[in-house]
C-alpha cells in the first residue's frame, strides 16, 4: 500500500469537515478513477492533435481496425452508434486522405465495403502505441498480480454500473 498522499488525499482532507459521513474509501476511488481517465483522455487528444487525426477519424478506424481492417458501412454505424449518413461522410473523408479504400463485398456483389489501407493502419496503429505506452506507464507503477486484480475489481464495479440502479443485488 503507498503511504504517499496525493492530491485526492488532500480533496478528502478537505470535504470530510463539510460532509462528515463521506466514505473516504469510495470518494478516494471515484475521484481517482476520474483524475486517471480525464489524463488517459488528455493524452489521446494531444496524440490525435499531433497527428491531425480527428477523433472521429480516430474512432472510424479504431472500429475498423477492430473488425480486421475491413467492414460494412452499417457495421462500422452499429459499431459507433451513427447514423448510416455519418459513416458515409466519415469514410469520404477517409478516402480522401488515402486511410481507407472501397472495395466489392465478398459476401455480397450489391454491397461495398470499406477497407484500412496501409497510411490508415499507420495512423491508428501511431495514436494506439503512445496512448497504450502512456497506460503501460501509469499502470506499470502496478505489480502484474496487483493489475489482474484492479482488473477484477474494475470488472465487479462494471457489472452493477451495467445494472438499472433498483435492480436486486445478489450476494
């Protein structure tokens, strides 16, 4: 356990004499968990800015990256939950910057679908491994075995979070 106050430590300092019954614990965990992924967004923005990589384009490109580098239009808009005519103007751009081509189905001759060219692997690949080095980074103050158990502990959270909040608990 680290002994080493943040700046979470000295939030909770703060609030406890204004809301007395505040559960320490669960306020330290929700403003950490807050603090760490309003960092993880900052770095993406500055990652995508780098590279003039919109978030959008970023996004079009993670989902096809996501379904092997080639996918139906309809798949990628269930994919991002847009609209059909989002896509198409997601993929017009693409192709215009030469990170995606369209090419025949090869399940069905009506359809087109819409392919990461080798620049469009490039580009999400680039904005993938400095935001994945940056977590590698912050969760690597972790041992592996402390990982797979924040993991875990992430993942029951999660689930109730799934839940409607006056759903019955099971224990």
């Amino acid at each position: 356990m680290t002994t080493t106050p943040d700046a979470v430590d000295r939030h909770i300092e703060r609030w406890l004499p204004v809301v007395p019954e505040l559960d320490a614990d669960i306020e330290g965990a929700v403003v950490r968990m807050i603090h760490v992924t309003r960092h993880l967004r900052a770095v993406k923005e500055r990652v995508l800015a780098d590279l003039d990589l919109p978030a959008h384009e970023y996004d079009t490109l993670h989902a096809l990256a996501g379904r092997g580098g080639r996918a139906a239009p309809s798949e990628l808009a269930a994919d991002l939950a847009v609209a059909p005519a989002s896509i198409t103007a997601r993929v017009d751009t693409l192709l215009r910057r030469e990170f995606v081509r369209r090419t025949p189905s090869t399940t069905d001759r009506r359809r087109v679908d819409v392919a990461l060219t080798d620049a469009g692997r490039a580009a999400w690949r680039a904005a993938m491994e400095v935001q994945g080095d940056e977590e590698h980074r912050l969760l690597g103050a972790l041992t592996p075995t402390e990982r797979r158990h924040l993991s875990d502990l992430l993942r029951r959270v999660m689930l109730v979070a799934a839940q409607p909040a006056d759903a019955p608990t099971t224990d």
